[in-house]
C-alpha cells in the first residue's frame, strides 16, 4: 500500500475532524503503508500534540511487533460493527489490533495454542496502559481499558 498525507481535522474544509486523521492513520499503519504522515493543517493534524501522541504509540507498538511482519487479518475479528476494530498479524506469533473507540471485539487465537501478552498502548496519549496474560487456542475476548483510541500488542510470552 502506498499512502503519505493523513488528512483529517477538526474545522477543515473537507468536514472531517481530528478522530478521522488519528482513525485513517492507524488504518494505514496496519495495512502496511509505506509511508504515513499528518497532513499540514488546517487539512491535517500536522505536528500537533495529538498527532505526537499517534506517532509515540506506533513507536511503542513498532518497538514489540515488528511491522514489516504482520499483515491485515480481518477474518481474524467478530463481535463487532464495521469499522469498530482492525488487526494486522503474523498469525501464531504477534497481532497487532486497533480499537478506534475502545469497547471490546473477539479475537480468534484458534492456531495459536501458546501464551501472549496483550500490552495496551493509549493512543491518545502514546503511553502504555495495563498488560495482560492470554492463552490462544480459541477466540478471545479483548476489551480496551476505556473509550479511547487504544492499540493492542499481543506478543508470544
């Protein structure tokens, strides 16, 4: 996929606001983009504190799962509306899920019969929240810890 400008903010031109520019950037993170970055405002988000937080997060997401090894996985979520929740993963060994409100979506870990660790990264803060133990082998629940933008790093443990 190639992609560079991001747009999206809130009073721009085009009637977008800043969730669509930090929701179009972490669909474009896990679709495999080759570039990504804000579009200058008022089109965009810019440099701005919210687009910093975006960027910390993919840094702290990029730093437990490498992305150049995960690919879209779909087929991979239920439980939940279109648009509710994406995942990108090297199926058995990593997965890589954005939740752009919080709430919660299943994940199926059915050929993955070992261990993992979720590691919650707040996006809209780019800091880690609470980590979690899970065991694959069948669909788990994941529930974000709040309704913000969350990211999940679910990593071999």
């Amino acid at each position: 996929m190639n992609t560079t400008k991001t747009y999206g903010a809130t009073g721009n031109k085009f009637g977008h606001n800043d969730q669509d520019a930090i929701e179009r950037f972490w669909r474009h993170l896990l679709a495999g983009a080759a570039s990504i970055r804000f579009h200058r405002p008022d089109s965009g988000l810019g440099l701005n504190d919210k687009a910093v937080a975006c960027i910390k997060a993919a840094r702290k997401l990029e730093a437990l799962i490498p992305l150049w090894s995960v690919e879209p996985a779909a087929e991979l979520l239920s439980g939940r509306d279109a648009n509710e929740a994406y995942v990108a993963a090297d199926k058995g060994e990593s997965y890589a899920v954005y939740l752009p409100v919080g709430g919660e979506v299943k994940l199926d870990l059915s050929a993955a019969k070992r261990s993992f660790t979720v590691h919650w990264i707040n996006i809209n803060t780019g800091e880690f929240g609470a980590q979690e133990k899970i065991t694959g082998g069948s669909s788990v629940k994941l529930s974000a810890p709040s309704s913000d933008n969350w990211a999940a790093a679910i990593v071999f443990s």
